[in-house]
C-alpha cells in the first residue's frame, strides 16, 4: 500500500486530494437530484418532459449503492444492457446520453477526476432505420408534383434570385 501511495505521488497524484474528493462524492441519486435542479432548467420543455421520463423509468434506482465517483464502466455497462433488453435500444441510447451528460457535469463540479467518465467506452446501439411506405392517396399526390415539375410548373424550377449576404 505504501509502495501504491509513494508511486502515484511521483506521478503528481495527491493521496489526500482523493480522500477529500471520495468524502465529497454523493451516491449516484443524491448526484442525479442535484444534477437535475441544476441543470435541467436550461432545457426546452420538451426536452425536460422526456429526459425526466427517461430518468424516473430507467436511471433512477439503477446504481443504488454506487458513489458518483466509483460508478465503473462494468456497471454502466452491464446496466446498458439490461436496459436495451428490457425497453428496447432506443431508450437505452437516449438514457446513455443522458447519464454521460450527467457524468460530465460530476467531472466538472468535481466528484469525479476528469477523463473518468464510465460511458465514453460504451459504444451506443445500432440505429435501425425504419422504411415507410406511401399511403393510399400520396402517390396520386407525388405524380401530380412530378407532373408540374416535367412541365415546368413548380416554385422548385423556377430560377431563385441572387442575395447578398453581406451586411454592409
């Protein structure tokens, strides 16, 4: 142990730095609270309604007796998993991007020694690109465009007039 402590303090680490920053670091749903009274006023309504939906469903309760600060990647990751299971990969992407959100705040604000968060290792799933197919009456729409277009009827062949961009 003592050989660990003199190591790491050639290398600049302070033994009693880490001791302040691990006494300092609430557990992950204490963090989560603050993080969220902090920052999430900043936010679009929308984006506040489903983030908050996204958190009391699947982050909240979910690192129980993890601090902020030991909260791994083995953890995160094992939880992205069962999260892509059990609601499916989208959810799981979006709750990923917002506890990496979180996590950077923890770095910043101190919990956490920077370039520590446990989700920049955790690749995030695959987007599956959905095909959609035409209703009954958008063909008959589209071959009326295509018509106009042909014929030279549209705003879209008409020639755009040249603007200046500058302000002076």
């Amino acid at each position: 142990m003592a050989r660990q402590v003199l190591a790491h303090a050639r290398v600049g680490h302070d033994a009693a730095t880490s001791r302040q920053r691990v006494r300092n670091a609430p557990r992950m749903d204490d963090f989560l609270r603050e993080y969220w009274e902090k920052c999430s006023s900043a936010w679009k309504p929308s984006t506040q309604e489903t983030a908050t939906g996204y958190r009391r469903s699947h982050i909240d309760g979910a690192f129980p007796e993890a601090f902020v600060d030991s909260l791994t990647e083995g953890e995160v990751t094992k939880w992205f998993v069962a999260m892509t299971d059990k609601s499916g990969p989208g959810a799981a992407n979006r709750c990923l991007e917002i506890l990496r959100s979180a996590l950077n705040n923890a770095e910043e604000w101190g919990y956490r020694v920077e370039n520590t968060n446990p989700c920049y290792g955790i690749r995030q799933n695959r987007n599956n690109h959905r095909n959609r197919f035409l209703s009954d009456d958008e063909p008959a729409r589209l071959g009326t465009v295509l018509a106009k277009a042909r014929a030279g009827e549209t705003e879209q062949s008409k020639p755009m007039p040249r603007r200046s961009c500058n302000s002076s």
